[in-house]
C-alpha cells in the first residue's frame, strides 16, 4: 500500500533521515522504533507532506512525495501527530468536524455516531472544550480525528507518549481493533515492547537509517533489540 524508497528529509544542514526504504503491506501494522531524534517523526512528516523530503514515496501506486499535505490527505492518509495537537479551545466535537474537513455535511452525522461508538468518553463531553480533556481522553479525541477522514492508511505518531501503561494498553487495543477491522496502520513509537507485541513487522530507526528489520515477533526475541530498546541487561 505504501511504498518508501530512498527516503532524506534534511533541516537545513541537519541529516534528519539518511535514505531509508520500508513498505507498509494492505491490512498490516507496520512499525518504526527508535530512540530520541532517529528521525521517526520527520519519516512520518516526510510521508503526509509536512516536511520536504527526496526520494521516493508510493501509496497506493500513486507517486505523493512533494504534493501538498491536504492533497496526501483526501487521498487517504491520516497522522495523528506527536504530542496529540488537539485544538484545546475547540469543543470535542468542533475537532472532530476539523478531521472530517473533507466530509460533506451530510457525511459527517454518521461519522461522528461512528466516533463516539468507538470513545463513549468523547460523546459525553460532546461539548467540552478539548483542553479539559485527561492526557488520555486527548489522545483518544486525536485518534478519533484522524478517523474522522475515513483513512485506508493510519499514521500514529508516538501514540504512548506520557501516558499511564493502562490507557497505553487501551490505546494500542483500540489501534489493534481498528486493524483487525481492515486498517492497515503505521506506527512509530519508542515504547519498543509495546509496538512490537501489535505489529506485524518492524524496522528499527537509529540516526536517521535502518539497521534492522524483521517480522515484528523475531524482533522481540532479538538479542539486540532486547538490549537497546526493551531495557534488558
Ligand atoms: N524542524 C526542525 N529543524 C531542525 N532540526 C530538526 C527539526 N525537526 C527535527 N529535527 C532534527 O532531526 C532529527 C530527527 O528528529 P525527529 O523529530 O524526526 O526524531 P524522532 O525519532 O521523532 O524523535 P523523538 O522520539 O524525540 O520524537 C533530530 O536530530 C532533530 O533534532
Ligand atoms: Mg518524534
């Protein structure tokens, strides 16, 4: 479905993402894991044209590297980016209708019934301001956003970052169900244990290059990974 190949993305002088290729399998999870500044944000950026880049990058047999990021978007690709970036002075709702800026009106009631299917939490505060929201809920209100656009490919930016492990497990349930559902999802994280027990396959980013990839199951045995990434001794 998505095709990367030959991937840099520079910040003037700075090498950011140093000419990786990697794919992204219809129905699968694929995922990125690295450590701090390996360049997993700016790959995904890369992707959803926020960022310039060289290379190359396919989706869906369609070259998209250099078209703009809302174009990349109704083409059907969706960030849920790093940090949530929820409008916190927009009610719950009002973000939803933002996800869904490709919807015709008419489209969107039954988009949000689908929404709230999926995060009860979100149809109780319907009319809250997002920044009331928990951590949590937030990142729950930014998934749901990036639904908003019916996606075929799902990009989730560090989905775990500062939250409790049991509304992390809830997240990675939620992105689990969604895949089994038909989603075919990318996401890049640094909570290596997690990503790898929902994954399908992965690739380790280090500085900005690959230096491994395997089926996501083998990496969690692997000697190195353990070591580097699941904070074993
Ligand atoms: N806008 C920018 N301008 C300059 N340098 C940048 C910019 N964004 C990222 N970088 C640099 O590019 C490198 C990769 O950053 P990136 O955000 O992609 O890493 P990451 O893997 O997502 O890290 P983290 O886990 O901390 O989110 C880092 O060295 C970072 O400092
Ligand atoms: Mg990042």
């Amino acid at each position: 479905m998505l095709k990367v190949k030959d991937l840099d993305v520079y910040y003037g002088v700075i090498h950011a993402v140093k000419g990786i290729s990697f794919n992204v399998p219809e129905g699968k999870i694929v995922t990125l894991i690295g450590a701090n500044g390996a360049g997993k944000s700016s790959t995904l950026k890369a992707i959803a044209g926020l960022v310039k880049s060289k290379g190359n990058i396919k989706f869906l047999g369609h070259d998209i590297r250099g078209k703009q990021a809302h174009k990349i978007s109704n083409m059907g690709i969706s960030l849920v980016p790093e940090g949530r970036h929820v409008f916190v002075n927009l009610t719950i709702l009002e973000n939803l209708r933002m996800g869904g800026f490709n919807k015709k009106h008419s489209e969107l009631e039954p988009l949000y019934e689908k929404a709230f299917e999926l995060f009860p939490i979100l149809k109780e505060r319907a009319n809250q301001k997002a920044g009331t929201l928990s951590g949590g809920e937030q990142q729950m209100l930014a998934l749901a956003r990036a639904l908003m656009s019916e996606p075929s490919l799902l990009m989730l930016d560090e989905p775990s970052l500062g939250l409790a492990p049991k509304i992390v497990a809830e997240v990675f349930d939620i992105v689990k169900m969604l895949n089994s559902k038909g989603m075919t999802v990318l996401l890049v994280e640094q909570n290596a244990a997690q990503a790898l027990k929902i994954a399908h396959y992965a690739y380790v980013l280090e500085n900005g290059a690959i230096t491994l990839e395997d089926e996501a199951k083998a990496l969690l045995n692997n000697e190195q990974v353990r070591k580097s990434y699941l904070g074993e001794m």
